[in-house]
C-alpha cells in the first residue's frame, strides 16, 4: 500500500513538473516575442495612424446586459479612442435593468425608423435600433435575450464595417488601444484573422470619464491575486503562443476580428460559457481544413482594463464558468488533437490545455490525497513529502514572477518598487490557499458540465466612480 501510494504521489508530482516545463518553454519564447515587440513599437507612429485614411474602419460590439452600473463610462471611453473611423455598436441583450434606458437619457437616443440588418449570423429577433446624430459613431441595439453569444451574432448582423472588435460592457479602452491591434492587422491583412488584446484588473485604479488616469494595485485581497493570474496568463502565456500561431482564445473582454471569416465560421456559438475560446478554434480549424495562410495574433500593448470579482461568491461563479467553456470546447474540438495537419493547435496547444487545465487540477488533487493517505497509514516520508510540496509551490511561485519580470521589462505600468515587491509577496501567497480554491472550482465547473448546466453564472458589476472616488 505504501509503495502504490508513494508511487501515486510521485507520477503525479512528476506529470505536474513536466508540464511546469512545457510553459517554461512557452515563457522563454514569450521572453524572445517580447524583445522583438519593445523594439517595433519603438518605430510605431500611432499618433500618425490615427489620423490616417489609410487605417481599416472598425465596428466596436458591446454585449450588454444589466450593465446599468458600468454601461455609461464603458460608452464614453469607446467615444473617445484615437482611430480615424469606427462605429460603437451596444447591444442590450433584453436587459431587465436600466441598462438601456440610461443609455438613451445619457446620449438622448431616438428610435431609427429604418435600418439595415443583415442575415448572415443566427440570432434572437431585434426589439430596435437608437442613434443619435450628436453622437454619429454610438448605435444602440435593443433585442430579445439570447445570452452573449447571441448579442455578439446580432451585433455583426448590424455591423457596417470589415473588421469588428469586441469588448465587454464592464470594460474600459486605453485610447490608443483600437490603433495598436489595428497596427498589427496592417502588417499581414491578409492572414491576419484575429488579434487579442491585453486585459489588466482595473480595481483599485483612479478613472475619471471612462479613462484609467492612475494605475494603481487592487487595494483588496482577491483583486490583487486575479492582478498577477492576468499577468502571468496574457503576458507570461498568450504572448507565446501566439508566437508559433498556437493561440487557443481571444479574451471576449477586448479582441479584433475579420469580419468575413466570423461569417464563415457561422459566428459564434451559443450553449458555450467560453464562445471566446469557440469562436477562435472554429477560425483554426476552418483555415486549415481549408489550407488557407492565415495567422491568429496578439498584441500585449493593446490594453483593455476590466473589473476583477472582490467576493468570492462571484470569482467562484466565473470560474466555474471558465471551467465548463474550457472542457466543452476540448471535447467539441477533441478530433483535432496529435494530429499534423493542425499543427501548433492539435500538436501542442489542446494537448497542453487538456492535460493541464482540463487534467491537472485531478493531478494535484489524487498526489496530495495520496500524499495525505501515506500520512494516515503512518507510512509518510516526511523528507519526500516536503519535497515534493516545496518543489510544487516554488514552481509556482517562480512563474508567476517570471510573469512580473515580463511586466517589468516591457511596460512598468507599476513603476513604484514597492508595487513589485507587493506583488511577488502575493505571488507567494496566492499559493497557500488560492491557488487549490481555484482547482477545487474547476472541478465543481466540470461537475456542471456534467450536469449539462450552460448557465452564464452570477456577476456583480461595481459602479466606475466608485473607483475614482
């Protein structure tokens, strides 16, 4: 029995390590990617394309519903970004707030008595559509609930432009951010079928009329852990695989798109918490399938800034949430893994993303029951035990600083000393308790899944001038 249970504890801790080892890999290359984006940003004259009638318009989609804390400063943000030609589109997925009427006595919106919607995408009837000619780039879609999915289908339905981009309805664009991920879609417009941008936890930050004026640490506990999962995710993980074309999701907070192919695709897919990753296997696998060049990008100076949960009754239902979109998407897509024709995406990404967040949390979970089973029986190696531990932890703890070293290196939005040294002391705390919370709530999402329970889950939006005051 000893020998079973150590054996256990040991090909788990080992199976953990070795995929530790894979994303070591991931991060060197994030290191190597970010150089070489420090360098041409250095070269790139935003101000310039800006103003430039060269730069592609752009449809904004915001899925909204009950926003009514949020919806207004979100709005005014996107009505003041730097980029020459675009188009704000809300969609008020059948809120049962005052969602829509504050944006109508915000903007003084009118009913448009004609106007042009396509069929392309799937998608509840439209209620109707505001606008007001103060405001030409605002336009409000009003229609029956169908879950975000749907909002995002309506919103291209109504679209007038090529390329849309999505951002949530709690959300807050950098006014340089558009032009930056347009940027990088006028290096190759004609493989270029997605690009991600960078999402930071606004909490704790100074912002006044939708602009971030102040960067400032989350001052609450689970603010500041989601502040360096963030980091360690968009900086540490997304810069590369994007680098070898592996990317799996476009965060639905802030993401560029082809119009064109999200048609192709038959747009996004309702009955999946994760339509963000969906949408961008379905483009994978469409291109290749149909052997077309193409590249799914990621720009980390492209940034989006975003409300982190601060209970933990929501953080667990947006976790679940993640959970279940994670694993009904591997499984949906399961055909593409190990095989060479989908490359970097069926050889290494889903594999990565199937053994260690849809597997690993089981990983960590059996090793240290086996662990715990060894200590029952009076069989425990104590000097194992605490290897094996102490390794785990300074695993973890290693990434998510190389995560704050990326940050350091390439953007210093905390500039202050103290910042990162607060920072890597959460990096060490977050994993005496959060970090095995966190698997606990993947697992109960994957009992959701289960269950087939598609539910959007629990969110509490707090109003942006609480965060200004």
């Amino acid at each position: 029995m000893k020998g079973l249970l150590l054996g256990y504890a040991l090909f788990a801790f080992f199976s953990v390590i070795v995929v530790y080892l894979f994303y070591l890999v991931i991060m060197l290359v994030s290191y190597k990617r970010i150089i070489r984006i420090i360098k041409g940003s250095k070269y790139s004259k935003y101000d310039e394309l800006s103003g430039s009638e060269y730069v592609p318009p752009v449809s904004i989609l915001v899925p909204s519903y009950n926003e009514e804390l949020t919806i207004i400063e979100s709005v005014r943000s996107l009505l003041n970004l730097n980029y020459p030609r675009y188009e704000v589109i809300v969609i008020n997925d059948g809120s049962r707030d005052d969602t829509l009427k504050l944006l109508i006595d915000e903007f003084n919106l009118i009913p448009k008595t004609t106007y042009s919607v396509g069929q392309a995408l799937e998608a509840m009837p439209l209620r109707g559509v505001y606008h007001n000619p103060r405001y030409p780039k605002l336009y409000v879609v009003d229609k029956e609930n169908g879950g975000k999915a749907d909002a995002l289908n309506a919103g291209v339905n109504v679209s007038h432009y090529p390329l849309v981009a999505t951002i949530d309805a709690d959300s807050l664009l950098e006014k340089d951010a558009l032009i930056r991920l347009a940027s990088v879609y006028m290096e190759n417009p004609e493989e270029t079928v997605a690009i991600g941008g960078n999402v930071r936890v606004a909490n704790g930050c100074d912002i006044e009329n939708g602009i971030v004026t102040k960067v400032r640490l989350p001052d609450k506990l689970l603010p500041m852990f989601q502040n360096i999962e963030y980091l360690k995710s968009f900086l540490a993980g997304r810069i590369g695989w994007s680098a070898i074309n592996g990317l799996l999701i476009v965060s639905g907070a802030f993401g560029l798109f082809r119009k064109d192919y999200l048609v192709k695709v038959d747009g996004y897919r309702d009955g999946f918490p994760g339509e963000d990753m969906n949408i961008i296997i379905k483009l994978h696998k469409h291109m290749m399938d149909n052997d077309l060049p193409y590249r799914i990008a990621y720009c980390p100076d492209a940034v989006c800034w975003t409300q982190a949960p601060e209970s933990l009754r929501i953080l667990k239902s947006q976790r679940k949430r993640w959970a279940r979109g994670n694993i009904k998407n591997i499984f949906k897509y399961s055909s593409m893994m190990f095989v060479p024709k989908y490359r970097a995406v069926g050889l290494l990404s889903m594999p990565y993303t199937l053994i260690f967040e849809t597997l690993g949390p089981y990983l960590k979970v059996t090793g240290y029951l086996a662990l715990i089973g060894l200590i029952l029986e009076n069989m425990a190696n104590y000097k194992v035990m605490l290897f094996i531990l102490g390794i785990s932890l300074l695993v973890e703890i290693l990434f998510s600083c190389g995560a704050l070293l990326i940050e350091e290196i390439a953007f210093r939005r905390y500039p202050q000393f103290k910042d990162l040294v607060k920072m890597m002391f959460y990096c060490i705390l977050m994993t005496l308790g959060y970090n095995q919370i966190n698997v606990f709530w993947t697992i109960l999402g994957h009992i959701d899944f289960i269950r087939k329970d598609d539910s959007w889950g629990t969110m509490v939006r707090t109003s942006w001038k609480k965060e200004a005051a």
